[in-house]
C-alpha cells in the first residue's frame, strides 16, 4: 500500500493520509498493537503519567534528590555536565571522530565503505559516564532513565550539518528473542520519549527483523554486513515515500545494523535516513 496519494484508512485502524502536493502525513499505530516491542512504550507513558504520584523526585541516573523544571529531564545538572561532553570535529556521515586537521568532511572508512544512511547524530561517546547511562538503560528497569535521555536528545541532538528535520521516529528493533531474553527494549523506549518531546510520529512497528541475526559484537565489520544483510521488513502498512526518517538506536559501533536498516527504509521510499543515537562507539573493532 506504499505510494498512496489520497487519505484512506486500513481495516487495521491506521490512518495514513497523503495530500497531493505534500509527501505523506503519518499516524502511528496504537501503541499496544505491536506486542512485544511496545512493553517499553506501555511503561514509559505509565511511567510519564504517574511519574510524579509514583516515583520521588530524583534524577533517573544517579538517583539524587532532583526536581526537575516542567517539562525537562530527569536528569541532575551534575549528571548532564558528566554526559553532555564536547564532541569535537565528527565524520559528517558516521559521526567518527576526526583529527584536528584532518580537513575532510568524513572520515578514511566512510570513503571507503558506503554506509547507507544519511548522517548519525550522537549524544556523546561511548565512555565514561554515558557508557554507563547505556548499560543502565539496558538493564531491568532501564526504562526511566531511557526516557529521560529520549528528551535530552531530542533537546540536544543538533541536525547541522545535514540539517534534516525529520517526519517520524523509528526505533531500531529489537528481535522479540532478544527482547525476551533482555526484559528491556531501550531503542523503543528512547523512540517513544523522542515521540512525546517533538510530537513526531512513531510508528514502531514499520521497521521490524524478518529473522534473528547473531549477535554483532565479536563479527568483523565485514561479516557485520553479511549478518545483517536482509534482516530487516519494512510494513507495507505506512506510506513512506519522501519521509524523512530518524532512526533511533543506543549504540552505534561500525554503523552495518543503522545502515542495512537505512538499506530496507530507503527501499520502501525514504527520502533520507538519520540515526540519532545515545552513544557512538570509539574506533572500529
Ligand atoms: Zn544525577
Ligand atoms: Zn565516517
């Protein structure tokens, strides 16, 4: 059902809607309809609605005494000087870090290898403090402390210089065994805060894996790639030519995931592809 050019709505209850002259207008999917990768979202809003009733006032990573200012954060000024660290000159497409004169706008490996998506935006690096904020993110009852970073990116994360203002908010997914074996799925959760913060769509099951893949960490960039190498659907449920879409992830380390995603997104009709996440990895395996 790509490629609609007047509104209608599917017997599934989603409503996409495509003027003439404008792209597509996007509206997600409920939220519960996507099973097992939307525990995260259900928890967040519970969590967002009854935050202040259920929890104390305090910061979602160190756990301080914090009242934040409407709308903000969870997260102490403390917390925020330890994560939001001058990034230095980064590749324009993966986000690299570059040297001081190195006088190109991307990187050795990015003139090399063709990644697929647009850009990557990231908090910070994969160090320190924020490597923390990722494992606790990942770990049992990360979910707050994913929403409060969700916000913080969408606050902070600047577009130049590509400067794509996106349509919509996609999670990378998380395989329902993974996600299972995990009991978290924090690229969702990061999806669904962004998704409350800009009020940008989030349709969180137009990206989703067709198989499980092994796990990239001890592959080489190389067998990275083929591992992941169709893995991804894209639902024939959205319209998405011409959208601009934000990926979003925790962790980029060689990009092969963000761009075979991006691959598969691109395919369906997205215009551009750029993934926003919490941390990038330092160098390549
Ligand atoms: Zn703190
Ligand atoms: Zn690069």
């Amino acid at each position: 059902m790509n490629g609609q050019d007047v509104p209608y709505s599917s017997i599934s209850g989603v409503v996409i809607m495509a003027a003439k002259d404008e792209p597509v207008l996007y509206v997600a999917e409920p939220f519960w309809r996507d099973g097992w990768s939307d525990l995260g979202h259900g928890f967040v809003e519970w969590w967002q609605a009854g935050s202040e009733l259920l929890f104390p006032p305090c910061c979602a990573f160190c756990d301080a005494d914090f009242v934040p200012a409407a709308g903000e954060p969870h997260l102490c000024p403390s917390c925020l000087s330890r994560i939001l660290r001058p990034l230095g000159s980064l590749c324009q497409r993966c986000a690299m870090q570059l040297p001081e004169v190195a006088g190109e706008p991307v990187c050795s490996g990015c003139q090399q290898s063709r990644l697929r998506f647009d850009q990557v935006l990231p908090l910070g690096f994969y160090r320190d403090d924020l490597r923390q904020v990722v494992l606790q993110m990942k770990a049992w009852r990360g979910e707050p402390l994913a929403a409060a970073i969700g916000k913080l990116m969408v606050e902070r994360l600047d577009p130049r210089p590509v400067d794509v203002t996106p349509d919509l908010v996609v999670p990378m997914p998380m395989h329902w065994q993974r996600h299972m074996s995990r009991g978290t799925n924090s690229p969702a959760s990061l999806a669904w805060s962004m998704h409350l913060a800009s009020d940008l769509p989030s349709p969180v099951s137009l990206l989703s894996y067709r198989r499980n893949i092994k796990k990239q960490g001890m592959l080489s960039s190389a067998e990275r790639l083929r591992n992941v190498r169709g893995a991804f659907r894209v639902s024939t449920s959205y319209a998405i030519k011409g959208a601009r879409v934000l990926l979003v992830d925790d962790v980029l380390t060689t990009g092969a995931t963000a761009s075979e995603a991006a691959r598969e997104l691109k395919k369906a009709g997205a215009a551009s592809v750029v993934v926003a996440v919490v941390a990038r990895a330092i160098g390549r395996p």
